[in-house]
C-alpha cells in the first residue's frame, strides 16, 4: 500500500503563485511516476503534470510555461510549483502515484483562484 499526503493549497488572487506538496509513504517502488491531477465542479479529472523517478516530464496544455513539477526521490515527495494562476485553474488538485503493481491517489487539496 501506499499512502499519499498533499498539501498546499488554499486561496490565491490572479496572478499568484502556489505550491503544493504531495508525501508518499509505504510501499515505494523505486521506479514510479508520480503526478498531478485536477477536478473543476461538474468537470471530469484531468492531467496536469507528471513526473518519472527518472525526472522525466509531461505537462497539459494548460501548465506549460506556468507551472513546474519536480520531486525528491530521497523524501518520496512530488511538487507543483503553480505561477500566473488564472480563475480556470480552479480546482481540487490530486496526487496520483503508479507502480508496477497499482495506482493510488490522495485525498485532494484545493486551489481556488480568486479576487
């Protein structure tokens, strides 16, 4: 099993930055991806950013050139570095980890974005 804490978010104007941190405990494996989902009222959840335990990326269309994923293979933590953020970056944000054996995610944090 393995166990996903986030943190991080809260409320921010137009314009402004977040970062959000995402701990995994338990079960890890070595060779992982880790990422960052978002979910707007009455919308489907979609990818934001993903990371490798490689450090190999992939961002939507939408965080590119605003925002930054990395981790911390030593402490098993994930972060989103969120800038320029707009009102249609509103959402509750999820953690997923994968390995080989499962998927697993967190129980969400929440960016809200407004004046």
């Amino acid at each position: 099993q393995v166990q996903l804490v986030e943190s991080g978010g809260g409320l921010v104007q137009p314009g402004g930055s977040l970062r959000l941190s995402c701990a995994a405990s338990g079960s890890i494996d070595s060779v992982n991806i880790m990422g960052w989902y978002r979910q707007a009222p009455g919308q489907q959840r979609e990818l934001v950013a993903i990371i490798t335990s490689g450090r190999d990326t992939n961002y939507a269309d939408s965080a590119k050139g605003r925002f930054t994923i990395s981790r911390d293979n030593a402490k098993n933590t994930v972060y989103l570095q969120m800038s320029s953020l707009q009102p249609g970056d509103t959402a509750v944000y999820y953690c997923k980890y994968a390995d080989w054996r499962g998927t697993y995610w967190g129980q969400g944090t929440q960016v809200t974005v407004s004046s």
